[in-house]
C-alpha cells in the first residue's frame, strides 16, 4: 500500500502487518499529526538477515538515532551490510528504519520518494531527534 507524510511517498507491504490497510492509514495519519509515538501493528519479520536488522530498528525509541555501526555491532555484523538491509525494509514508518544514521551523517534513505533524505530529516525533525535545519 502507498501511504504520504507530509507529501513524501512511502510504500509499505502490508501482507507483513496483521491488520487492514484502513488501520494502517489511521495509525500513519495519527503519527504524521503528532498523536502517535509508536505504531500498534504486528510485524511479521522475513525469516533472513534483513528481518532480523527490522527487529534491531524496532527497538529504537521515538526521537533517538542509532548508527548502522550501532546496530552492526548489536547482531553482529556491519555497517554496510546493516545499510543494505535497511534499504529493503518493507514496512517504513512502522519499522523506523529513518532512525537509522551514519556516523557522519543522516547516511541515506530509500523511502519518500525521489526526496528521500529529505524525508528522513522530516521525520527525524518530527520525533525531536534532530534539530530542524
């Protein structure tokens, strides 16, 4: 399903969430309002490595970052391969993979379209985790 925040594009498979697409749009337009932290969705994670660096990015609060070094070093493994794996994230917004940064920078971003970076900076904006620019 294609869901907008704040005119960026995002597409989210939801045969992974347990619950219908009309719940999904309530509970993203709950977040892009600012009345919602954390999405009340099931998950079902891919059996495989990208799964288990969606695990590792749903555990990362509303309004914190951590680098793809940081969660390389949790699951064991690495930076770039924790990078790729966030670009194939399913399920942007539910899985925060926008709260994943380099060490130098927001490093990059596969969902809101053609402005992607810029998508991420809204939405880290949005949750106070950075500074508005």
């Amino acid at each position: 399903m294609n869901v907008t925040v704040w005119g960026y594009p995002f597409d989210i498979e939801e045969t992974l969430i347990a619950a219908d697409s009309d719940e999904i749009q309530a509970q993203v337009d709950e977040y892009e309002r600012g009345e919602r932290e954390e999405f009340d969705l099931v998950v079902e994670f891919p059996d495989d490595f990208t799964g288990e660096v969606m695990r590792a990015m749903a555990a990362i609060p509303y309004g914190e970052t951590r680098t793809y070094g940081d969660l390389a070093e949790s699951i064991d493994s690495s930076a770039v391969a924790v990078g790729q794996a966030c670009g194939r994230n399913p399920v942007p917004l539910v899985v925060p993979c926008h709260r994943v940064v380099a060490a130098d920078s927001l490093g990059g971003f596969s969902g809101g379209g053609e402005n992607g970076l810029s998508a991420k900076e809204a939405l880290l904006e949005h949750e106070g985790a950075i500074d508005p620019t």
